[in-house]
C-alpha cells in the first residue's frame, strides 16, 4: 500500500491536515484527534508513512527530512522552555513507532532521547535530588539504544552489567553500557554513543527498521497485513511516570477487552515509566488502584475514556503518565480484543445506539463468532487441580502439553501437539513462540503486559501474574482464561453458557446472512 507524497514530510500534532491513519501513522492519526478534542497531549510530531518508505529504499534520512526535523525539535524547545542536549535544562523526547494498523509489542520505542551523561545533574536537581530518577531514566536510554538502535544483543548487554560488582548503582551500570556501545560500535565503525542530534537522527532510522524485524514480518503474516503499508514515527516531549509516589504509568481500556463488560480496566504502575507496564517484569497494580491514591487525577482519566469512547464509537486502548500529579495521554487505538468480548462489544454498541446493526455485523469475523462459542471448563474445578491461579487476561479453555521456552513451543507445535507456553514474562522477540501455542501462562505481568495484549488479539488464552508454577516441560496442564486458572491434566470441557448478547448477534447475523 502507497501513499501520495504530503507537502510536508513531518507534522505536529496540532497542524497535520487531518487523523490521517494511512499517512501519519494510528499512532500519529490518534495524538491529532486527541488534540484537537482538547486532551492533554505531550507535544510533537509526526514523521509521515511516506518518510518510512523511502529510507526502507535508499538507506538514508533524505536531507529535507532532516532539516524538518531540526525545525521540529525547535518548536519544541521553544514551547517547553528548554533546549534539546543542554545540559542545564534538557528537553526528553520518545522516538515511537506508529503504524497505520495496530501491531502491539512488535515495533520499537527509544525513551529519554537527548540525555547526557551532563545532562543526569541538571535532571536530579530538578527533582529534589533525585539521584535515581535521574540515573536510571540514562541507564533505560543506554539501554535502548544499546540494542534497539545499535543492534547489540540483549545478552551481551547483560552480560556487561553482571561483570558489574555486586551492588552497582545505576550510574556504574551507565558507565559499563556506555563503554559498550563505544566498543561495539568502533568495531562495527559508527562510533559510541553519539550527541542528541545524533541519537534522534539514529532512533528515527531504527524505529524505521523495526518495520522489516523477524518479529513484525512474522505478526503481519499472521494477521494478513500488508507488508508495504510502513510506519511513520512519533517524536514527543517525555513526561515521567518515575518522578516519585505522585507519578506513574499506565494502560487502561475504556471496557474490558476480555470480557466486554462495561467499566475502565487496565494496569498501573507507581513511580515507572510505561515501558515499565507492558514489559510484564513488575506486578502491576489494577487501574482502579488511582482512584485510591489520586482522585482528582482518576476522575479525569475517566473523563478521558468516555470523550474517547464517545468520539470512536468502539472499544478505546489508552496509554497514560501521571507526571507529579498531572495526567497526560500519551496514545490511544481501538483497544484489541477477545473473541467473546469483539461480539458482547458489537452487541452493546448497537443497543447503546453507537453503531447499527450492519456496523455491529461488520466488527466481528466469522472466526471471532465461532471461537466465542468454543466450549469452556467447568464452573466449579475440583480444587486440587489447580495448579496456579493469576489474572484472567484473555478467555477460553486449552488443554496442552507445557513448553517452557519459545523454541520448545514451536518444536512441539510442529509435532502437532497442543501448546501451553509457560514463561515469566513474554517480550516481543518471543512472538514466534505466542504464535506456536494455544494458550499463555506468564508467572509476572498484568492485564496490560505484552503477553496479555497479545494473547488476546490473537485469540489466546492467558493467564497472567501466576507466580512460581512448579509445572514442568512436557506436563499436560489445562488453561482457564475465563477464570485465571491453571489446572492440572486435561480437564472435560462443556458447550459455553448461553449468553444474551452472543445469543442476539447469532439472530441479527441470521437474518442478514441471506
């Protein structure tokens, strides 16, 4: 798929054209529309679809581009109040990819873009001395750019930090990543760790290569997503989640996306940046745990869902920092969802006035409504058969032999074996191993974690956030995504519940089948 070439090679959020998805992006189309219906937004801008294609051509950021972007970092800093790489009063920024259908987990992002090893000063004053704000949100820059722009494996990142001494702090831990991206890339020819301009210049390319990564050409084959679609870029001013007890960052969805109940759900985490939240390493906290801490901040997130809801008509996944006390939102997409859910969701839509009926009919594939009728487990499982129980992040029922590692998984699946992918946590290099099972059991992780988001726009079973299983390599476990529930052996499955709304699609789908 082609896009005509814009006037322009990049936008900011308040002056593209229109929430064009095919040329800014669904991320860029969804930061225009949120502006302009007046949410607080992190300025930035857009690096347009077009801009993609042609560095996947030629190799290069054609110069025109880079001189929008120099052009764009300055309105930026003229806006904030700061200056991009100074080292008294540095301006952040987020390099993000953001192509036109949603790909959750299977693209790259490079956070803090512009931090300095002089810069980490300037940034723990202006936080009452943080020290480790400061050098922990340079540690997650070095990070990224270690192995998402550079290309350095991620085991031989972590392999430098555990030569550390035990108990290094986080700017030793900087010390050693910076040293090994100067070692890496003088062998490799492209120099250590370059100034802000130069780590801007080097995200955005990397964002742009992340289109054609194994795990993207694999996710796109499975969706039957056109390969020559691409990705534009989204540059944005960093807010922090990590600012402290005041601070923090989250996923909501405005329904939930297992289910379709009605009713905000979603993860939070305190004092973390929103990497933090999908990466599936930290137990998260259920979104409803702001309104506890923060109201005032809760009652406005709320306002948030329904104004979006309202405008898409549709199930809306959020993305959201609260920086010391203040709310900002940072994405927003049609939010993936179950089988079971894609149906209750059309259903309520419809009865809601939303959407009609043929609009209800066309949200919901032919699959969708057979996996929504697949047999369940019992109601009451014989309790000393449960081996672990978590959150319930996706629904259905699998009985499957345990595979603890991705490469395990697809060996068996290849056998022709059912399987059950058993991880801590999953990330998105692991998506050949999600794609080889019939169900997930991550043992950390929340209903927002990359193992969930995926799991359920895949049509997965997943249970989350289990803790230690004890389960082994090869055991035949039974997986209850409606319950949270693991089970041992292959429990009996039993025809699903009749249910009102799934029972009123079948009858709308009846009628207009012919």
């Amino acid at each position: 798929m082609s896009v005509a070439a814009p006037d322009h090679l990049t936008y900011a959020f308040d002056d593209a054209p229109e929430a064009d998805r095919q040329l800014l992006g669904g991320k860029g189309a969804g930061l225009v529309k949120m502006v302009r219906l007046g949410l607080a937004v992190p300025p930035g801008f857009i690096l347009t679809t077009p801009c993609g294609h042609a560095y996947l051509s030629d190799g290069t950021l054609p110069e025109r581009l880079v001189a929008e972007v120099d052009a764009r970092v300055a309105a930026l800093e003229a806006g904030a109040g700061r200056r991009f790489g100074d080292e008294a009063r540095p301006l952040l920024i987020s390099v993000r990819s953001g192509a036109p259908v949603s790909m959750p987990g299977m693209m790259d992002t490079i956070l803090n873009v512009g931090l300095t090893a002089g810069g980490v000063a300037a940034l723990e004053a202006e936080s009452g001395g943080g020290a480790h704000f400061a050098w922990s949100s340079f540690e997650r820059l070095l990070h990224g750019f270690a192995t998402t722009v550079r290309g350095i494996s991620a085991g031989v990142v972590e392999d430098a930090l555990l030569d550390l001494p035990a108990g290094s702090d986080a700017a030793a831990r900087c010390d050693a990543l910076l040293a090994l991206i100067e070692a890496e890339g003088g062998a490799a020819g492209v120099g250590g760790f370059p100034d802000p301009r130069g780590q801007l210049l080097e995200s955005v390319e990397a964002v742009f290569r992340s289109w054609n990564s194994p795990r993207a050409k694999a996710y796109r084959r499975h969706k039957g997503i056109d390969d020559g679609m691409g990705t534009a870029v989204v540059v944005q001013r960093m807010v922090f989640g990590n600012r402290g007890e005041t601070s923090g960052s989250g996923v909501c969805f405005t329904r939930d996306p297992a289910t379709g109940e009605a009713g905000a759900y979603g993860d939070i985490l305190f004092d973390a940046q929103g990497e933090d939240v999908v990466a599936g390493e930290r137990d998260t906290l259920p979104v409803a745990a702001l309104a506890e801490r923060m109201p005032d901040v809760a009652a406005q997130l709320e306002e948030v869902c329904r104004t979006l809801e309202a405008d898409t008509r549709d199930l809306c996944d959020i993305e959201f920092t609260v920086e010391e006390g203040a709310l900002w939102i940072l994405q927003t997409r049609a939010g993936q969802r179950a089988a079971r859910a894609a149906v209750k969701l059309a259903v309520a839509f419809c009865e809601e006035g939303a959407i009609t009926v043929e609009e209800a009919l066309a949200r919901v594939s032919d699959e969708q409504l057979q996996t929504a009728q697949a047999p369940i487990f019992a109601d009451a499982p014989d309790e000393e058969a449960v081996i672990a129980r978590g959150l319930a992040c996706s629904p259905g029922a699998v009985v499957g032999v345990a595979a603890l590692t991705c490469e395990a998984a697809q060996r068996r699946a290849e056998a022709g074996e059912s399987v059950v992918l058993v991880r801590p946590t999953t990330a998105p290099a692991d998506l050949p191993g999600v794609l080889a099972a019939a169900a997930v059991v991550t043992e950390r992780g929340g209903r927002a974690s990359h193992a969930a988001v995926v799991a359920r726009g895949l049509d997965r079973p997943a249970v989350c956030g289990t803790g230690p299983t004890g389960i082994a390599d090869g055991d035949t476990v039974s997986v209850d995504g409606d319950r949270g529930l693991v089970l041992r052996g292959a429990q009996p499955l039993h025809p699903a519940h009749a249910d009102p709304q799934i029972k009123t699609f079948l009858e709308w789908h009846d009628a207009h089948r012919g």
